[in-house]
C-alpha cells in the first residue's frame, strides 16, 4: 500500500462505522461483513474476493489501537488526502511542500531534525513496514500477515483445542539466504539508495513516497539473480505448526496470532497469523452467546403436575431441574456455569427449553385416564379468551 493510498482510503466508511465507534463496534462490523463477503460463501466473485481484502485491510488498521490512532493523526493532518495548507500559505491555496522531509524526520530549523517531533516517518513506520529516516542503510522488513481457516467440532469450539495448522508463506529464499543474488552479495539499489522508497509528484507542490520501482521496496539488487527466488529474496515456504484455539471460540471468529506469520527480512519481526474458526453444529445443543441451548421433551403429566427431569450437559454430568406444576409447553429454564467459556474464565448458562411430547397412540388403562380427564375438564375452554380478545379487537 502507497502512502497516498493510506491516507485517501476511509476505512471508516469501508466498515460502515462512524469515526467514533468502539472496538467492540468495529469488531462486529468487520464480522458481519467478513462472513458476507468471504471467498468461501462467495466462490468465483472477483468483486467479493476485493471487497473482502479491503475490508480485511480496514480491520488490520481501526482494529488495532496503535494503527488506529497513528491512522486518525494521519488523516487530520492531511485532511482525506491533501495536505492542509496554513496561514502562510500563498495566493489561491498553493503550498510548496514535500513530503518527503516528514517522512525522512527533516525539518527542524538549520536543517536539524525535530521539525516535527521526528517526522511522520514515526507515524508511518508501523503501517508501511518502513522507519522514518532515509539514510542509504537498508531497513528491516516486517513479514507479511497469514490467513488461515480451521474447522472445529462444536465441543473442540466450547472448551478450546490444540489443532495442526500447515501454512504456505513467503521467506526468506534458502538458496540466497534471503538475499536475492546467488552469491550472496547484492548492492545498494541506486534509484532508491537502499531505502526501498522514492519520492513522486502528485500535484499541488508537494510529492507522496512509493515502493521503489527497481528493488521492489527491498533497498537491494542482485548482481547475479538467484535462480529460485529471481532475486526477490523470498521464495514459498511451508510449514506445519500447533496452534491453540481458545475455549469459547465462536463460528466465524478470526483470531489474531502476533509473530506467527511470515518471516521479517533483515532481521524485522514476523508478520501476524489470522486464523478464521468454522464451528459445526451439534445433534442436540445450540448456541446463544455465551450460553448453550437444548429442547428436552416431557410428558403431559411432568408439565401438568410437575417433577424432576434429568437434563444431558455438554461434556460434564447430567443435572435434575424441578419442573413446577402447570408448566407450559416452550417455556425456558436455565442451568447456570454448564454453557460456553467467557473470556474471564467463567462459564454461561444452559437454556433449557421445555417441549411437551403427545403419544402418537395412546390406549388400555393411559386411554381410559385420559378419557377421565376429558369428561373431567369437559367446562374448560382454553381458547375463550382467544375468542374474546378477537371480539374486542
């Protein structure tokens, strides 16, 4: 991502939320939109498959707190993409100004750095993997971010699990050791001067900085290109690794793994692993939030009189709840600590739901009391306040 493309896109408006939304708004926003716009649910959909990256780029950013606010400095300073001019500011707006002095931490007076408070490099360093001074020394790199899917049973998703996960990444080439050139002896970039970055024009006296367009951004040419990684220094890589999904993981969720991604080059720190959860579903229990479903069926007699009916738990022993006398059919009880794990470590609730169960054939001495009870009840007529109520409407 150039810079210039950072400070115009509104990844605000990318998510729907306003500039002022929590984390937790943005958090569900970005979940709402992942899973319509997922390759997996849209197969084939060039449009989905962007609108997915961008929106995963819009939560790689307002989703973490430091980029976020690195983000909202950036683009007040800028105002959406050109730099404000001020009072000093000549004749019908224009301002003689290059960005390249932010960014290279200049500006002070007598050419000092401090200009401002070490140069926007400091602001942009952490999101374009890059430092903010311009000296010919190549910089490190942040690795890239990885994306993975896992599919867990409905228990391994409640309680955590341990899972393989095998990756596929770029790192640094074997061949090279990471150096693009086959002997091991690449030169500075000349375009760029080792720093993986050149200044362009946009318009309005002032000029945005690109990846240098010779190295790639990486700040070196090879002499002699190696022949696995054409000199890029990075060649696909795979890798088998344990990771540890947490208790209470819900479908769709994507968890943030800081360092587990791609390798950094030149000694940068390794990008993050994304890992997306796919929870299957259960024969007999659901999901609520933190608290676990179940429809447990009773005979008309436990509704009626009431009783004592054993409910199954979901890994753990079955509990005996009292059913009162006259319980109606679909009401809800809950079993409190036997739902899903909370962040804190507590434990949610199991929502038990009530389902009266009619035989299909009913005869002998169960006929002949049923039969009893009719004749029993024959003045009762549960559906007249129904009628009532319809006259009255």
């Amino acid at each position: 991502m150039s810079t210039k493309d950072f400070i115009e896109k509104d990844y605000y408006k990318v998510l729907g939320v306003p500039k002022d939304a929590t984390e937790a708004e943005i958090k569900k926003a970005y979940r709402k939109l992942a899973r319509e716009f997922h390759p997996d649910a849209n197969k084939g959909n060039t449009k989905a498959e962007e609108r997915f990256k961008e929106i995963s780029e819009a939560n790689d950013i307002l989703g973490d707190p430091k980029k976020r606010k690195e983000y909202d400095e950036a683009r007040a300073l800028f105002g959406n993409g050109g730099f404000r001019p001020g009072p000093g500011a000549g004749a019908g707006g224009s301002f003689n100004f290059d960005l390249g002095d932010l960014f290279g931490g200049q500006g002070g007076q007598g050419g000092q750095p401090g200009g401002f408070g070490g140069g926007l490099g400091d602001v942009f360093g952490g999101l374009f993997n890059r430092g903010g001074t311009t000296t010919g020394r190549t910089q490190p790199r942040r690795g890239q971010d990885v994306e993975s899917e896992v599919t867990l049973s409905f228990t391994e998703a409640i309680e955590g699990a341990t899972v393989p996960l095998r990756m596929s990444s770029q790192a640094p080439c074997k061949a090279c050791s990471g150096t693009g050139d086959k002997n091991g002896t690449p030169r500075v970039c000349p375009t760029c001067v080792g720093t993986g970055q050149v200044a362009r024009g946009s318009g309005g006296g002032f000029s945005l900085t690109d990846p240098c367009p010779d190295c790639k951004g990486r700040g070196l040419i090879a002499e002699d290109a190696c022949e696995v990684c054409k000199g890029s220094g990075r060649a696909k890589s795979s890798r088998t690794m344990q990771v540890r999904i947490p208790a209470g993981v819900a479908d769709g969720q994507r968890i943030r793994l800081r360092g587990k991604g791609a390798p950094g080059e030149r000694g940068g720190p390794a990008g993050d692993l994304y890992v997306v959860v796919h929870v299957d579903s259960h024969p007999v229990f659901g999901r609520k939030g933190d608290n676990l479903t179940v429809t447990v069926p009773v005979t008309f007699a436990e509704a009626a009189l009431g009783g004592e009916v054993r409910v199954p738990t979901l890994g753990g022993p079955a509990v005996t709840l009292k059913l009162p006398p006259g319980t109606p059919n679909g009401r809800t009880m809950r079993a409190r600590g036997k739902g899903a794990v909370r962040k804190d470590g507590t434990r949610g609730d199991l929502l038990v739901t009530v389902e009266v169960s009619v035989p299909k054939d009913v005869s002998g001495k169960a006929r002949e009391a049923l039969e009893a009870y009719r004749e029993a009840t024959a003045g009762e007529d549960p559906r007249a306040e129904l009628f009532q109520a319809a006259k009255g409407a």
